[in-house]
C-alpha cells in the first residue's frame, strides 16, 4: 500500500471512530457531532499525533463545514480530540457562516473558537469582532472584542 492510501486510510480510520456521542442540539436538528468526519485537502500527511492537511482543507461532519488553508487534527489514544485550521478559515452550518483567520475545534465539549477580524453571518444579518465562541451542539455563538469593537447590522424579519 503506497504512503498515499495509508495515510488516508488511516486518517479515515481516526475520524471516524474518534467522534464522540453528545446529546442533540436545541433545535431538535440531528446533532452534526455523533455523525462521521469527513474530510479533503491537496495533500496530506498522518503524524504520530493526528494528521495535518494542506491546500484547500475541509473536514466536514454533518452538515457543518470547516474550511481553511490548512488545518491539523490531533488523537489522543487514537481518539480524534481537536481540530486546528490556520489561514482563510470558514466555519459554515446551515444557519451560519463564520469567518477568521484561526480556529480550535475542541470535539469533547462541541465549542468552535475562531480569532482574527471574526465575521458572524446568519442571512443578513452580520456581526464582527475579535474573537468568537460557536458551541456545535447548542448552536449558539458569543461574540468579543479582543482588542476591537464588536459591532453588528441586524435587519428586521418581514
């Protein structure tokens, strides 16, 4: 087997079994965090402690998206414990969009935490800040400053 298919092979093997089982999210939509990780990148590599992804990252799970120029998972005990992306970082579910320039995704306890000139979309309506706090399970965000105005645009429903 080439390092190519092991490499994937493995990582493959690390995603899906490291996921943990959490309860459902508050809005009775099926909890993204008991479903399997998906993922894709120009290249890639396993390393003692997880995997790294370069060019193009995405790790899918569910139907939210983390998207960056590269992003790092690390195992613990061949469990898959925290995600890390760097560079153009996009963290999408259906209801929200999220931009930075960093995120930590901290599977045991579902939170998202995305630094550097934060954007929070939900349709029209936007907030910006330094840094943001997404919890996966609950769906809900808090937004800081971080050395920056938290400012927002919030448009009425019709």
């Amino acid at each position: 087997m080439s390092k190519t298919s092991t490499f994937i092979a493995s990582a493959a093997l690390i995603l899906a079994l490291g996921v943990p089982a959490v309860t459902g999210a508050q809005s009775g939509a099926p909890d993204a965090t008991r479903q399997p990780v998906q993922y894709g990148a120009d290249s890639g590599e396993y390393t003692a402690d997880g995997f790294a992804l370069r060019g193009r990252a995405e790790v899918t799970q569910g139907t939210n998206r983390l998207r960056a120029d590269a992003i790092r998972g690390y195992t613990t005990n061949g469990e898959l414990t925290r995600v890390e992306a760097t560079g153009n970082v996009y963290f999408v579910t259906p209801d929200q969009s999220m931009r930075g320039s960093r995120a930590v995704y901290t599977l045991n306890d579902g939170q998202v935490l995305v630094t550097g000139d934060v954007i929070l979309t939900q349709g029209q309506n936007v907030l910006t800040g330094g840094r943001l706090v997404y919890n996966v399970r609950t769906e809900t965000a808090r937004i800081e400053s971080a050395g920056t105005r938290v400012r927002g645009v919030f448009y009425p429903s019709n």
